[in-house]
C-alpha cells in the first residue's frame, strides 16, 4: 500500500503529554504523522484520530524534527530514507495516545486555520499506517460515525466537545452523494456508531465514488476530478515539505525481530 504520510505539527500540547515532552531538546519540532489514502481531502480535516490504547513513540528524524508514530512504522520509514541512516530509527520517548488527546495541530491545507485537536478512535489498527489518522468526517464515514459517537458522549471520551465540533465543510461533489458523501452514507444505512460493521462497505463505496465521479469544490484544482487532484495535491504537499511517500509491505510480512 502506497499513502502520503501527512505531517502535523504540534501548536500546544496537551497537559498529559508535557512530562514527556519536556524531557525533548527545547528546539524539538515534533509532528504527528498521518498516513492516507486521500491526500486532495486534506482541506476538510477537523480533527486527528490516535488510538487512545495504542503506545506510540516519538522518533528524532533530523536536527529539531520529531516524528510521532508507531515503532512498526518507524521501522518501515528507516529502509525507505525517511530516517537519515539505513535502518535506524532513534526513539527518544514514548507516550500512550491517551496521553496526547487534546494537543492542538496545525494540519496542512485545512480550512481550520487556527488548528485541529487529537482525539481517541478506538477503531484505529496499531499495524496499519503510522497508527496516526487525520479525519475527515465530509468524506470518510469512518470519520463521520467517530466524531458524531464523541461530540454525543464527551465525557464518556474524555474530551470537550468543541473539539469535535468543528465544521464540516463540503470539498467533494459526487453525482450520487452530493457534496457530503459521508454524511450522507452514515445516515441513509443508519449507522449506529463507529463500531458498526456496516462501515467497512460504507467505505468502498466512498471510496470508488469519490475517485471515479468526484469534483473538486474547492481548492487550487477547484472543478478537476478527484482523479487528476490527488496527484496534484499531493505533490503540493510533497513538494512544500508537509508530506512524503510511505509505503507499506504487502500481505504477510514475517518479521525477524524479536
Ligand atoms: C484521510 C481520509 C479521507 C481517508 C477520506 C479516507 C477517506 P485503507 O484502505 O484501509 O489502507 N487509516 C489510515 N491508517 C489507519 C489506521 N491505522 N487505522 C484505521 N484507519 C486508518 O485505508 C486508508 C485510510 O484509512 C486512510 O485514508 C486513513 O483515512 C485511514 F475521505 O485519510 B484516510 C472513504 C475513505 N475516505
């Protein structure tokens, strides 16, 4: 699987994490690492999923740059030069997602320009990705049914609900799904939360619809298709420095360690 790894910088952290982070150099710049799938929908992020349960790490990439993701990921970056040296990848602390819940960032291309919050999606796969999630309720349902579930129990999340409140804002138009796809679906089959099975079909659907039929609404590549913005935004990203290629292995991959 190829994704764009999308990085976040950090604006405020959340008090849990300050005793981690105070242990950094004072120049330490470090970013959540999003992998997806979907680079042209970055405008519409409203918030950063980490599993509340998952233990990440953070990694020293080069001078003051950090990297908070998953060790497993961490390791793939280090034999794919995204780490300086061959296959090594220096941890210089750990933290819990629990930890970092709430910490304000700064997502690239987003219309919430004052930043997006981190916030718990128990859905998210420790050995996916980086383990680091960047949503988009308007076109990932996925997305959607976590952040309806938070914003409905906050304190049962332990978060404020503000934080999940943020505005949903159309980028995509479909001709099937108008320009909400994922609200859209959620609603129309009833989804009853983020654990619903249903979801995983839901996805597939969002999916193909937006890359075969989808428009651009908004943006640099305003009216392209979904098809021909992806690339273009992505090399955006690549290029300002904000995001690079992540590739992960395919199907069974037996690990020698450990
Ligand atoms: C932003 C985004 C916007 C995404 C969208 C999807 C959609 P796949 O096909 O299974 O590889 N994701 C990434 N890592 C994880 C993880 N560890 N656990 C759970 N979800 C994860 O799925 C890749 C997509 O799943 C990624 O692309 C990411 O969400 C999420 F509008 O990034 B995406 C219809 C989907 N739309």
């Amino acid at each position: 699987q190829q994704y764009t790894a999308i990085k976040i910088p950090v604006l405020e952290w959340a008090d849990g994490a300050k005793s981690v982070i105070n242990a950094l150099p004072a120049t330490a710049k470090v970013y959540f690492v999003a992998a997806t799938l979907r680079p042209e929908t970055m405008y519409g992020q409203t918030c950063c999923f980490v599993g509340p349960n998952i233990t990440y790490g953070i990694f020293h990439v080069s001078d003051d740059d950090y990297f908070l993701i998953s060790s497993r990921s961490a390791r793939n970056m280090a034999f794919q030069n995204i780490f300086p040296e061959w296959g090594v990848f220096p941890q210089v602390a750990e933290v819990s997602g629990k930890q970092v819940i709430g910490t304000l960032v700064e997502a690239p291309l987003s219309f919430h320009k004052t930043g997006i919050r981190i916030l718990p999606m128990e859905t998210v796969t420790e050995t996916k990705g980086t383990g680091i999630v960047t949503s988009v309720p308007s076109d990932s349902p996925d997305d959607y049914a976590t952040v309806t579930d938070l914003t409905n129990k906050p304190d049962y999340y332990g978060i404020r609900k503000e934080w999940a409140e943020l505005e949903v804002v159309p980028i995509i138009e479909t001709p099937a799904y108008g320009n909400l796809i994922a609200p859209t679906l959620v609603q129309k089959h009833k989804v009853r939360s983020a654990k619903d099975p249903k979801l995983a079909e839901l996805k597939d659907i969002a999916y193909k619809e937006g890359f075969y039929n989808g428009t651009m609404l908004v943006g640099e590549f305003k009216g392209k298709s979904v098809q021909e913005a992806k690339i273009l935004v992505k090399n955006i990203l690549i290029n300002s420095g904000q995001a690079f290629e992540y590739a992960e292995p395919d199907g069974l991959v037996i690990s020698r360690s450990r």
